[in-house]
C-alpha cells in the first residue's frame, strides 16, 4: 500500500464568510494543487462554541469537555490533521474572540492526552482592515497556541513572510484580500515551508 497523503486542516476564526474564509481557502487550495496533501475546512462562522468556564470538569474526569458543542468536529479534525494552518481577522489588535475561545477549548482533549498534539505542525494567516493593524500580534497569539501545546510552529520565512501570512483587506472583504498580491505572495511562502517542515517530519 501506498503512503498516505498528509492532513491539512485550516481554520477561519472568522464569525464572517469574507476574507478570512477567502484567505485559509485559498491557502488550502494552494497547498491542495502544489502538495500531495488531502485537506479539511471549519470555519467558526454560526458555530456554536460555548465559552470555557474553567470548570476542570476535563482534567477531573478525562472524559472530554462538559458542554457537547461544534468543537467536537473541531477535536476530530485537530486529531486527524499533521499540520494546521489557522487564520484569524484583526479584533482590538489580536485575535477573534471566536477563536480564542476555541483554543481555550481544546484544553478539553489535551486532559485526556498532554501528547494529542506531539509532532505536528502549524502556521498562522492575519487580516487586518488597516495596512498595520495589528497583523503581527494576531499571528504571534497563533503561535503561542502552537508552542503551548507542543505543535511546531511555522512561519513564512525571512524576506517576505516572517512570522507567516499577512494581509491587508482594506475593509474590502474576500475581494480586498484577493487584490492583495504582497499577501498571497506571503500565503504561498507560508504554505511552502508549513509543508517542506510537515513532510520532514512525517517520512
């Protein structure tokens, strides 16, 4: 039997269907035709994620969280992908409350095994509706997510992509995104090396 082809899961942390959406599609779109990868999509968009209260119902019991919610797909698809590529809009110079509550969630599946994440890999989309928006930190919170929980984390690279991709929508949506070629450029940098770290690591 042949190899498997690598997972790759992307996440919009956008509670809208616009750039965010537009921008970790096209990354998974991108990844799809230049890599042997098979991918999955979710999309915080009219999700129903319930804020973590802190309960530590998940470390007492090791059975999961105690609210059944859309981030039972979220646990399934995390656990089935090697690598990750997550985006997140500019909200008060970071990232959606949306998608932090969905990290704050996954404590639920680390309870049950600190090692659910060990040995893959992610990186990290900003959009930002201003040209410096808070676009950097919005992706350092990404990669603190990846370290705390022990992903490799990613970025683009040196001389164009940095700490990964960036975009400046303008406030233009899925079609401010788009015009941005400086940003797609950073998104395929982001992707090349999110795969060439990925398949190093699943020979």
């Amino acid at each position: 039997m042949g190899q498997r082809k690598l997972r790759l899961l992307g996440i919009s942390g956008s509670p809208r269907a616009a750039a965010t959406d537009w921008a970790v599609r096209e990354a998974l779109r991108y990844a799809e035709e230049t890599y042997a990868v098979e991918t999955a999509y979710f999309s915080v968009m009219k999700k129903k994620i319930a804020f973590c209260i802190h309960c530590d119902h998940c470390i007492l019991k090791r059975e999961g969280c105690i609210f059944t919610d859309s981030m039972e797909e979220v646990y399934e698809l995390m656990q089935w992908a090697d690598a990750y590529i997550i985006g997140s809009p500019v909200y008060q110079g970071n990232i959606s409350g949306q998608l932090k509550t969905l990290f704050d969630r996954t404590r639920a599946i680390l309870a049950i095994d600190i090692n659910v994440f060990e040995g893959k890999v992610g990186s990290g989309i900003a959009i930002g509706g201003d040209r410096m928006g808070g676009q950097e930190p919005t992706l350092r919170t990404i990669h603190d997510f990846y370290i705390l929980n022990h992903i490799f984390s990613v970025g683009g690279g040196a001389f164009g992509a940095n700490l990964g991709a960036t975009f400046w929508s303008k406030d233009k949506g899925a079609a401010g995104v788009e015009a941005d070629k400086q940003g797609i450029k950073s998104l395929h940098r982001t992707i090349d090396r999110l795969m060439a770290v990925a398949f190093k690591l699943n020979k």
